[in-house]
C-alpha cells in the first residue's frame, strides 16, 4: 500500500505548494470560484492527501527496517514532539491574544513540521516511515526556501504572559490528542516506561 502514501504526499504537498508554485492558478481559481471556495477546494485536497496517507501507513503489511531504536529515545522523541506542536501554534493568536515567542519565530508551522519529521524518524526506521515523514520534513524545507525567495513578511505582534499560557494550554491538550488517536490505532508510544 505504498502507493497510498506517495499518492498522498503529493495530493497534500501539491494542496500547499499551489499557491506557492503556480500563483496565477491560484488567483484564477479565487477570480472563478470566489475566495472562499477557492479555499474550501484547497482544503478538501490536504484533507484528501491525509487521509490516503493514514490509511496507507496504517493498512500497509510489509516494510523494510533501516534500523531500530533504542526504546529509550521514545522519551526524547515525546520532547520533540511537544516542541514541535508549540511552534506549530506560535504564529497564531488564540482567543484574541498572542503570545511572545510569535515575534522572534518566523516560520512556526514549517519548522514545527521539520522537529515532527525529525522526531518520528528517530523512531522509525523504516522504508515506509522514511517516504512518509522524509518527504514532508523536505518539503517543510522546500517551503521556506519559496518563501524566502518571495521575500516572506514575518508580522512582529506583541505578545502577553496570557497569550503564552493559551499556547502551552493549546500545546497540551493537542499532544494529549495525539496520544490518545496513536494509542486508538494500536502504536505502543511508551515503551520505555
């Protein structure tokens, strides 16, 4: 079923990059179809891209082991994680107030993804958790490279020590989520307990 993953890291990578790599397109789509299908198009496509991948990386019987890890690394797997999911949420304000690390990270999502990536493939080595995490931490990287070749515009906001607690509330309860779907499909995220 690793055509279900390949398959889905394009649709999904594609969904993004669109705007990124055919602008015209882009503004043709909002011009025919109104920005906010325009959005709802792009949307269903990372939604579809997902989807074909969870179902490939969880439905698929047969993989290759690069390597295996040590189930002592799971815990700074964890630390990454949480970090990761903290970045990803740092560009945005939450309940109308923003916190102060927003100022100083300019590419949040990206680089969250990129701590993601690398955090999964510290504990999977395999041919198919390299496809999958691989590819998305290079095209993380891919993407800021395009922004900054358009000479992205990082917004400075300023920040308050409530806007920091919503962050780390909001980072808490999405990676008890995440622990709670992971344990749902059957992944062991603790061994080292």
């Amino acid at each position: 079923h690793m055509w279900l993953i390949i398959l889905g890291i394009i649709v999904f990578t594609s969904g993004h990059m669109f705007r990124r790599l055919l602008p015209d397109g882009r503004i043709f789509l909002d011009q025919k179809l109104g920005e906010n299908r325009a959005k709802g198009i792009i949307g269903i496509t990372l939604l579809t891209g997902f989807i074909l991948v969870t179902i490939g990386y969880y439905i698929n019987d047969f993989d290759i082991y690069l390597y295996y890890s040590p189930p002592w690394l799971t815990a700074i797997t964890h630390l990454m994680m949480v970090f990761s999911l903290l970045l990803m949420n740092v560009g945005k304000p939450h309940f109308g107030h923003t916190n102060r690390l927003q100022k100083y990270i300019k590419h949040g999502m990206l680089s969250g993804l990129i701590v993601w990536s690398i955090a999964h493939l510290l504990i999977n080595g395999t041919l198919m958790a390299f496809i999958l995490f691989g590819s998305l931490g290079l095209w993380a990287v891919l993407e800021i490279f395009l922004l900054e070749r358009n000479k992205y515009q990082h917004e400075k906001l300023d920040g308050s020590l409530r806007g920091d607690i919503y962050l780390i509330g909001l980072t808490a309860v999405i990676y008890t989520v995440f622990i709670v779907i992971h344990y749902l499909l059957g992944a062991n995220l603790y061994p080292f307990i």
